[in-house]
C-alpha cells in the first residue's frame, strides 16, 4: 500500500488498510462512522510529507513509505513473550498496565493492585458507548489515521486529591513483527491528585513494526504530575506519538521522554496551561545512532497568564543518524507574565550526524519574559584528552562525556528510582554503540 | 635502566619545530626541576610525554621503563604509571568527581589486569587518601573541578596521583594560579607522594615553587632543548641572574 499512489486517486489500495480491519475495530456503529470519517480525512492527506511545514524534517512518505496492516490480536505465544519483556521494564513498585500489539493485556497488568481512586477501563469499552476519545481538535493526519485505526488504550480517571505512592507504568509490547497497532489512552487527572505515570515502549522479538499512539491528558488545579515517556522500541520499527495536554491552575507538571529506539520516530506533544499558576517542565533525550531519526515537536501553548514553562532538552546523534527537535512557544494575547524557556542542544559524534533544532516563540503578550537557545556540537576535545590521561578507553571517555551531556535533562526527573531506571536505559544505549 | 628516558626529541606543532633535539634522563625516586621561559616548550614535553594529540614527533624517542611510550595511546601510559599534572585541569560539568575517580581508577586496574575495587573498597580508600591530604569530602561529590578555586584544582590533582600511584609524575606549572598558601598545600601533598620508586618532573617558570618541593636535578631549557643541568642550586642562580644568558646558549 504505497500513500504517495493513493494521493494520486487510486485510493482503493490504502482503503484495503481499513476495510480488512474493520471488522476487528471496536465501537458501536456511531463509533464505526466516527472512525470512518477520521480515516476519509486521512486518506485525503495522506501521510505527511516535507512540504507540511510541521513535518519538514520527517517526512514520513519518504521515511516510512506506507503503512503496515493492523497486528493481529496476540495469542498466547505472543503474550508469553510479552511477559518476559514487562518483567525487563517493570520500575520496581510500580502498577502496570499492558498493552500488547495494541491489545490491553489483563493477565500481564496489576488492575486491581490500582489504588482505589485511579478509575480503569479500557478503550475498547468506552468505545462500546460513545466515540468521544476518537476525536480531536488537530487536523494532523497521523492523528486522524490514530482515531481511525485505535484497537485499545487505557481509560485512567485520578480522583480528585488521590496522592498516589507509586507510579502507573503503562508499557506497550510489540510481539508481531511487519505489522501496526495503534493505541489512544486518555488520563484524566483530578484537582490537588499527586501522579507519575510513565509510558514505557518496547519489543518482544517484534521487527520492522509500527506504532502509533495517543494520549489524551488533563490534569486538574493544584495537581503534581510527572508523565515519563521512555521509548526504546526495536532499531527498526516506527513510532509515531502525540500528546495532548491540558493543564489547570497552580499545578506542577513534569514531563520527560527520551528516545532510545525505532528506526524513525516522532513524539509530538501539544501541551496547554489552561490555568493560572501553573509551572510545566518539558525536558527530552534523544540517543540516536546508525541512520535512526528521531524527532520530538513540542508546542507549549500559554493560554493564560502568570504560567512558567521551562524546557531542557539534549540530543545524542552518532553514526548517520538525524535528530530533529521542534519547540514551540505560544504566548497568547492574554497571557501576561508569562515566563517561557527552551534549551536544546545537541551533541554530534560524528561526521555524518545530523541535527535540525527549530525553536520557535510566538508571543502575543507584551509583558511577558521568554527565551530560547540552540547549540550543536561535538565532544571537547581537551575533556577526552584529561580523562584518557587518566586511564579511560576512548569509548568510555565519550561516554562519561555523554553522559554528563545528558544528565542536565535526566536530573529533571524528581524521583530517584525512576531517574536511576532511566540513567540504566542510557547506559544499554552506550553500551549498543559500535 | 632509567625510568624516563627522553633521546634527541623533535616535536612539531602545527609545522613549527618546538623540541630540537631533547634528551633527558630520570631515574626511580628523582625529583626534576625543568625550568626555562615562556615559550622554551617546557610544557610541550609534558604534553607529548602525556600522549596529547596535535604534537607531531620528527625525531628521537621517549622510553618509559624500557618501552616506546609514542607508541602507546594515552590511556595506556597512565595505566603503566605516567601521570600529568594539568597546568589548568578542565572542569566536567556533571560527572561526579567520585565516579570520575572510580571510572578512572578501575580502568587503569582492569588495563593491568588486576582487580577492579568494589565501590565499598574504593569508597574507603578515597577516604583515607583525601584525609591524609586534607581534602574536605564535599569537593568529592561535586562536579570534576566544577566551581573549584585553582588551589582546589591542583590539590584534587595531587589527590589522583595519590590514588592511582603512579611511578612517574609531571607537574606542569603546578604554581600558576596558586598563592603562596595553596601552593604551599599542593606541594605538600607532592612531597608526601615522593618515594624511592615514585619520581617527580616539576616543571616550572619560577624558582618559588622550587622552595617547597626540593629537586635532585635542575634543568634549564631555552628554544627547545636542554641547555643546562646541574643540582639545586642551579635554580638560585637561575632567579639571580634570569634566563638571558642561557637564550644565548641555545
């Protein structure tokens, strides 16, 4: 199913994507229609290309080419190998909840050890009633092929005031290799609640996969939120993922992803402070090697006044690889006092490496104090030299070096079990370069 | 069979001969003083000593217990025992000059083949060392050099020597940057490191530093080579009467 032709009128291929799913998608026919509609608007773009200013440097027809038929629902060889993985990215204490080949997988996830104030359900149930989480606002294209295509996700209502102890892992597993899924979840963070819910992707054997994911956040006043995002799917699979994100009065939100895998990825956040008071931090880590591509687009839109939005973001770029980050600030017209920074730099390890950051501020207000920087670079020399004269191999020079690089991003993650298991995930990553 | 032994060596930066023709000899247990002007490419021979890249030798050999030292990369001559002393040692931001020295320490081991410390052993005998040299513990958890005055700089300098042991130690201009009390703390730790199997190549522009670690041998190097060698008392007529005469030497 080549996009580039269904653009050319014989749509009839890239429908095939579609109609063999059909029948294995959930929702009631109200649904169906929905998700008819969201795959028409698709079929209409196509996948997205250079010439769309928001997809410039991944220009997925040329990247991916065209789009796998949906993975077929795991059995039991599938789910054995499944486990095996979750047992691997477990963070210690925390409650899981799996998704496998875009199937939410009950025997693999800790439903009922949830805290009684986290409401679970999954997408396939809510989509028995009402179409509601398949729609959006964003007309982006892989978005509208996510609400088409969508088999499961995870449906999480925090109540209002819950102080969760331990963190919600949600880990997506590939088993089914050459094949797609596509998940949307919706997290729903009630007034005051304390959270950390991290996403974890990775494969179980799976190559030459492909993912596409969303999810849907709101987070009510006065909450405390750290939302991780660890992707180290397999070296050749592609992960497309969008965030939505909107943010209520005098909370704290700390996200953090890093990008450890997939031959080509994008994460695109679009985050809104909705409320007054509110800090965000954004920060991300990109390790990339051999001719990986890795993009993250984030859109920090402030709504209202008074917000302070702070953005660290670090990328490692080695062999052929490409990274491509894109930051964007919106200061609304009323948004006075706003205080917004970004801080992208990235670092080449060689020749060939190559790094597009594109920071962006947009600002409406006329009071407000906001700021960007971009640097790229490579490994100071006169660094290498003192730690080789003092016993380090070239190799672990440069990675000390990396990961001290690194460590200004990864330090923005406030608890100590989860910034270890992340630093444990950089390390694999120096330990896979050639 | 000398420890260090340096014959007829020619360096060149950048198609500029620096060394013409170095020859210099240290022995177990020695302490030398390389003095000489700015410029005279004192710290030149550290650095090719060292194995820093962008110096290109023409000519001669360094030796360092009977082996070619240029033919080996800079990690393997610490690990065999040569230890550079930075004139400006860099600032790491955001390693941990613990794990740093940990990192450091265990590779030159592993490089030997020996064991490498378990962190509770290391954790220990980082300890002992720094409290025989007065280094408070909390310049331990900070950044490598990050924020440290220059007399903190050269005393976690000496505390690596300490650690690693190494049987050669160049000291390159160890008294830029340092007053009279930091400088008087960092050459204490040297001396306390000298031993019968551990020699000392201090490298210096000024008699001073020459008051507080006392050298067997004093050279004097102009234009890139050594002019002059002779005792200790050879520096004293060094700040008495300046390096002019030996630029007409050379």
């Amino acid at each position: 199913m080549n996009v580039a032709v269904a653009k050319t009128g014989k749509g009839r291929a890239v429908s095939d994507l579609f109609t063999s799913a059909e029948g294995r998608l959930p929702g009631s026919p109200t649904v169906i229609a929905t998700r008819r509609e969201a795959f028409e608007t698709y079929e209409r773009l196509g996948l997205p290309h250079r010439r769309i200013e928001e997809w410039k440097y991944t220009d997925l027809r040329a990247l991916v080419g065209e789009v796998l038929p949906l993975a077929a629902a795991p059995d039991a060889a599938a789910l054995k190998r499944a486990a095996d993985a979750v047992k691997a990215q477990a963070i210690a204490g925390a409650r899981k909840l799996v998704l496998v080949d875009g199937v939410f997988a009950a025997d693999l996830s800790d439903v009922k050890e949830l805290a009684t104030e986290v409401g679970f359900r999954t997408l396939r149930e809510t989509l028995e009633k009402d179409a509601g989480l398949l729609k959006t606002a964003s007309t982006d294209a892989v978005i509208a092929l996510n609400a088409a295509m969508a088999t499961d996700g995870l449906v999480l209502s925090i109540a209002d005031g819950a102080q969760l102890s331990v963190p919600i892992q949600i880990i997506h597993i590939a088993t089914a290799a050459s094949a797609s899924s596509f998940t949307r979840s919706q997290v729903a963070i009630g007034k005051g609640a304390r959270a950390t819910i991290v996403e974890s992707f990775v494969a179980a054997g799976a190559k030459a996969y492909q993912i596409s994911d969303a999810v849907l956040i709101t987070v009510g006043d006065d909450a405390d939120v750290a939302h991780i995002r660890l992707m180290d799917d397999s070296p050749d699979a592609l992960n497309v993922t969008s965030h939505f994100v909107t943010i209520g009065a005098n909370v704290k939100f700390n996200f953090f992803n890093m990008t450890t895998g997939a031959a080509v990825s994008r994460l695109q956040g679009f985050i809104t402070l909705a409320g007054e008071g509110s800090e965000l931090s954004a920060n991300g880590v990109n390790l990339l090697q051999k001719t990986e591509h890795g993009d993250t687009t984030l859109v920090v839109d402030h709504a209202v006044p008074n917000c302070v939005s702070r953005e660290v973001f670090r990328a490692v770029i080695d062999d052929r690889a490409h990274s491509v980050f894109q930051g964007r600030i919106i200061v609304r017209p009323d948004a006075q006092k706003t205080d917004g920074k970004m801080m992208i730099r990235a670092l080449l390890l060689s020749d060939e490496a190559e790094a597009d950051n594109k920071p962006e501020l947009e600002i409406f207000a006329d009071d407000v104090s906001c700021g960007h920087g971009a640097t790229a670079g490579a490994l100071d020399d006169n660094l290498l030299f003192y730690l080789k004269a003092r016993g380090l191999p070239e190799k672990q020079a440069q990675a000390l070096l990396i990961q001290a690089f690194v460590g200004e991003a990864i330090e923005q993650i406030a608890d100590d079990n989860l910034r270890e298991h992340v630093i444990g995930i950089a390390e694999r990553w120096l330990e896979r370069r050639s | 069979m000398a420890l260090l032994e340096v014959k007829d060596l020619q360096v060149r930066v950048e198609e500029r001969e620096i060394l013409h023709g170095l020859t210099l000899t240290v022995n177990e247990g020695e302490i030398h003083a390389i003095m000489g002007p700015n410029g005279s490419g004192k710290s030149t021979l550290s650095h090719v000593i060292a194995g820093k890249p962008g110096y290109e030798v023409t000519g001669g050999q360094i030796l360092f217990k009977g082996e070619d030292l240029l033919e080996m990369k800079p990690e393997e001559r610490a690990a065999k025992g040569v230890f550079l002393a930075f004139q400006y040692p860099v600032e790491i931001p955001g390693v941990a000059t613990m794990t740093f020295l940990r990192t450091a320490l265990n590779a030159q081991r592993k490089a030997r083949g020996e064991s490498e410390y378990s962190t509770p052993d290391f954790l220990k005998k980082v300890r002992e060392v720094s409290k025989s040299l007065n280094i408070p513990q909390d310049m331990l958890k900070r950044g490598v050099n990050v924020g440290f005055s220059g007399g903190e700089k050269k005393r976690n300098e000496v505390l690596q020597m300490a650690l690693f042991e190494p049987s050669l130690c160049i000291l390159d201009e160890m008294d830029s940057g340092l007053d009279i009390d930091a400088l008087r703390i960092a050459a204490d730790g040297v001396n306390a490191l000298h031993s019968p199997k551990r020699a000392m190549v201090v490298i210096t522009h000024y008699q001073r530093l020459l008051n507080y670690i006392v050298p067997d041998v004093v050279h004097v190097m102009s234009k890139g080579r050594v002019v002059k060698s002779g005792g200790k008392e050879l520096a004293l007529e060094l700040e008495a009467s300046g390096y002019a005469q030996f630029e007409d030497a050379a």
